[in-house]
C-alpha cells in the first residue's frame, strides 16, 4: 500500500498534466485508489494550497502555488539567467522554438525557452514536462553521450510509452533506438523526422563540458516543412557551439555545481 506522501505526489503529478482539472471519481479510479483516501488526499491538498476545487463538488485542480515554487527554484538556481541569452541568441538564427533541459537524476526536464518564429505555425509545447527519452532529440542528445548499459538502463525505466501517442518514426525497441544513437554520435547532434511528434522535426546538443557527465541538452524544434533535414544539418554548428557555450557557462550556476559534485562522490 502507497503511503499518504506517495498518494499525495501521484495525485499532483496526474493533476499537473490536466490543468482544465478532474472529478473526484476519475482521479480516483486513473490512479487507482480507493475514492475515500482519494478525497482525503485532495482535501489536504486544498488546505495547503496546492490544489482548489473548481466550484462545490466540482472538479479537483491545480493552483499556481506549486508552479510558483518552481519558479523561485529556477531563479533561484541561476540556469536561466545563464542560459538565456545563449538560447534566445539561437532561437534568432534558426527561426525555431529552442529550449534548455537538465539532467536531474534519470529525468531530463524543460526549463528555458525562446521562440525564433516570427510567423507561421509556432512549435511550443508545455514547459516542464520529462522528456521522453527513446523518442526525443534531447533524450537522444543525452543517450548518445552514455554507455550503452547506462542508456538501455534509463530507457527501460521509463519505457518507450505508447506508439500512439507520438510520431509515425517513433522507435519501439533498443535497436531501433541504438541505430539513431550510432547516427548521432557519427553527426555529433541528433537529429530526429516525426519521431516525436507528427509533422514535427527536432534537434539536440549535450551540454558538456570535457570528460564530465551531460548536465542538460540544448534543442531546436519546428515543423518539417520548415526545419527540414538538410535545414538541421546547416544549423548543427550553431547548435553545437550554443551547447558548448552553455557548458562553460554553468559553473556559474550552484544547481549545475552541486549536481557536479553529487556524481564525483558518487563515483
């Protein structure tokens, strides 16, 4: 049996991923506990803050209160102040959405964006999210820098998810994903065609500094009409050169330097 902090993250978790909110009922069943510890869990939610119930017996949602944490986090840890004139700089010669993801643990989350696109079909999904690894340019970005054992490790872990869910050139076994890795270490970025998405192209860097383990990854992400694959090939010096830029800066940020010094005691 889960424990109440358990139940309570696993409620937040499935609450953050639908902010137009949910009934009691289908909270209780999706994650599948019992509706009187489920209600307990939510009302303890609501009295801290972190969740409000839309109107009386309405549905359960999330309030700002946890996003703002997030926040005072971030700016807190220095990543963005760092990294943002290096991904807006990017976000301008590629035309395309750029975004920044750390390393945190066996997760790799958004945390800074700019938007290249002045016009046209604009590519900005929700910030924040875990990037799905065998099938993302910034999971591929960070897999391609592992062992083969670390990087099977990670994606069983987290599983290939369903194939319906992303696009039609999504791998769903190693060794389809092990053949793009091998590609992106030849080229030196990866470099995905409706993999994640339908009719949505992406690009990624490792952001690492020599000998050291990847600490984030740098992506560039649009429509295929648009960020075509010779168009990636063009801009693959500029991507590289932005990741390297981010990895020499980042030990002006304590997150990155702490992470660092986790990993040599660790080691």
């Amino acid at each position: 049996m889960s424990s109440p902090l358990e139940r309570s993250l696993s409620v937040l978790e499935y609450l953050a991923a639908r902010p137009e909110g949910k009934a009691l009922s289908a909270v209780a069943a999706d994650l599948e506990l019992p509706l009187s510890a489920c209600h307990r869990v939510l009302t303890e939610l609501v009295r801290c803050g972190y969740v409000r119930q839309m109107r009386d017996h309405g549905d359960y949602a999330l309030t700002t209160k946890l996003a703002a944490l997030g926040l005072s986090y971030l700016g807190g840890s220095g990543i963005v102040d760092i990294a943002q004139p290096i991904i807006d700089r990017l976000a301008d010669v590629s035309g395309e959405l750029v975004r920044l993801a750390i390393v945190d643990g066996d997760r790799l989350t958004f945390v800074a964006k700019a938007q290249g696109a002045r016009f046209g079909l604009r590519y900005d999904p929700d910030m924040g999210i875990d990037l799905r690894l065998s099938c993302s340019a910034g999971g591929h970005a960070w897999l391609m820098t592992l062992s083969e054992e670390r990087a099977l490790e990670l994606v069983v872990k987290q599983g290939f998810g369903e194939p319906a869910a992303y696009g039609p050139r999504a791998p769903t076994t190693w060794k389809a994903l092990e053949q793009m890795l091998q590609e992106d270490r030849a080229r030196g970025f990866s470099l995905i065609e409706e993999v994640y998405a339908p009719g949505m192209n992406a690009m990624a860097a490792p952001v690492q500094r020599r000998g050291e383990d990847t600490i984030g990854v740098i992506t560039i992400a649009g429509p295929a009409i648009r960020l075509t694959a010779p168009r990636m090939l063009e801009l693959g010096a500029a991507l590289n050169q932005a990741a390297g830029e981010l990895a020499m800066a980042s030990t002006a940020s304590p997150i990155f330097v702490r992470q660092a010094a986790a990993r040599q005691a660790a080691a």
